[in-house]
C-alpha cells in the first residue's frame, strides 16, 4: 500500500538526517586526512545494530583522494558471542591508512652500528660477495644504504589472523677512494607480515612483525650474482629500520 507524502517526506528526513550523522575528518598530520560518514542506514535489530561506514583518504601534498573499491565484499556481522560490542573493519580501509603512512620517498642511513646493529655483518657479508679486484678502491667502512617502499602494502585476513604484504627495495652504495658513490647491490625484498590487532584505552592498535621475506637480486655495480647468504642481516634491517617506521604510526 502507498505510503502518505507526509509520511514520505518525513522517512526521507529522517534518513538524510542519519546519513549526514557521521561526518567527520580525521587529521593524519602531514599524510593528510581520513573522511569518513555512514554509508547506509545503520540496521537496527532486536540482538544489535550496524552501522556501515565509508572512510576515504586524502593525501596532503597531491590532494589525491582514494577510497575503497565500490565492488567490496560486505563484511557480515559477526556473531557477539557474549560480548556486548564487536567490530568488523574493511581489508580496504586499512590499506588506505597503509598507502597513508608508506614512506613516499627512499629511506636513507648510513650502515653504522649507531644506526643498525648488523651494520658490520652486512658489511663483512656484502664484502664476502664482492669479486677481488673488481673495486680495489672501494671505501669498505663508508657504506649507506637506500631503502625504496614499492608498491603499496596490503592487508589480507584469513581464520588464522591477518597478513601485511609489502615490497622493499634495498640499494647498498660504496665510495671510491676520490669520494663518489658507487651501487655495491641492490636487492628487492618480497616481505610478509605478522599484524596483529588490539585495543588499548579505546584505540585499534595494529602492530606489524616480520614472518618472511623472499630475497632476490636486481642489480650489481660489482658483480655480485647471489644475495641469498645476506637473508639475516637484511631481515634485522627490516625489523630495525623499516618497521618502525610503520609501527609507530598505526
């Protein structure tokens, strides 16, 4: 049966005015800002209500908006199981706040214990790889290292916890003896993530920890051709330099 205009016009105000509860921007500091609003109408039963909310991010130097896909799966509500609040979240709108705090230009430090604890054992092991004659000159106690996030890191749930992927490229430069730089190697890190999710004083705390990296070789200025023996001491880099800057943010 048709429902009265006045009844009509009323649901209509009353949905705009659910619709425009949740309006708010989310300062990132530099990185720029999240916006996020109700998405839906919550959905109100008699065991709970959900509320559906989009989140778009806006990066602060391009104005570069994203948000997550229109074609997202639906999370479904999950069961309370005695607990009086549960919360679902996108894989999605993490990403976003993960492209948020990726470093957008390379990581550069000096391979100094000061700075890396396994600084010497990755300079003795890349010196183990490096032919003899090929850089007689080659400053061995200068070294530096460049560290490029590449695509952007991407969070995948499953049964047993949630996994981050992300891709690192690292480049160990050397100076010759009249002081220029010369790439000793580069190499490309395929790393996976442990993140595990808590809540403390009301805030979602994601924390990463390293479960894998696959290392692969790019290139050499010196003809290295095998990198596999530098696996511990390029893992300790990612836990002491990479990470933090991840972790410290979410």
């Amino acid at each position: 049966m048709p429902l009265c205009p006045i009844v009509v016009n009323v649901y209509d105000e009353v949905n705009l005015a659910w619709l425009n509860y949740v309006n708010v921007d989310f300062p990132l500091g530099a990185y720029g800002k999240l916006t996020y609003q109700l998405a839906a109408l919550p959905v109100i039963t008699s065991e709970y209500i959900g509320i559906d909310v989009s989140v778009a991010f806006q990066y602060e130097e391009s104005s570069i908006i994203v948000s997550p896909p229109v074609t997202d799966v639906p999370i479904a509500v999950p069961p309370l199981d005695n607990y009086v609040f549960c919360l679902a979240i996108s894989p999605p709108a993490i990403n976003i706040l993960l492209y948020a705090i990726a470093p957008k230009v390379p990581l550069e430090v000096s391979n100094s214990p000061a700075v890396f604890s396994k600084a010497e054992e990755l300079k003795d092991g890349l010196l183990a790889l490096v032919p003899s004659g090929v850089l007689p000159d080659l400053a061995t106690s200068d070294l530096s290292l460049e560290i490029t996030i590449g695509t952007s890191p991407t969070i995948a749930f499953s049964t047993t916890g949630a996994t981050v992927t992300l891709i690192a490229d690292i480049e160990i430069l050397g100076k010759r003896a009249d002081g220029s730089k010369v790439s000793v190697v580069a190499v490309r890190c395929n790393v996976s993530l442990k993140a595990t999710i808590d809540f403390v004083d009301d805030k979602v705390i994601l924390s990463l920890s390293l479960s894998k990296n696959v290392l692969g070789l790019i290139f050499s200025g010196v003809d290295i051709t095998d990198v596999s023996s530098l696996l511990s001491p390029i893992n300790e880099l990612v836990n002491e330099i990479v990470l933090p800057v991840f972790n410290g943010e979410l």
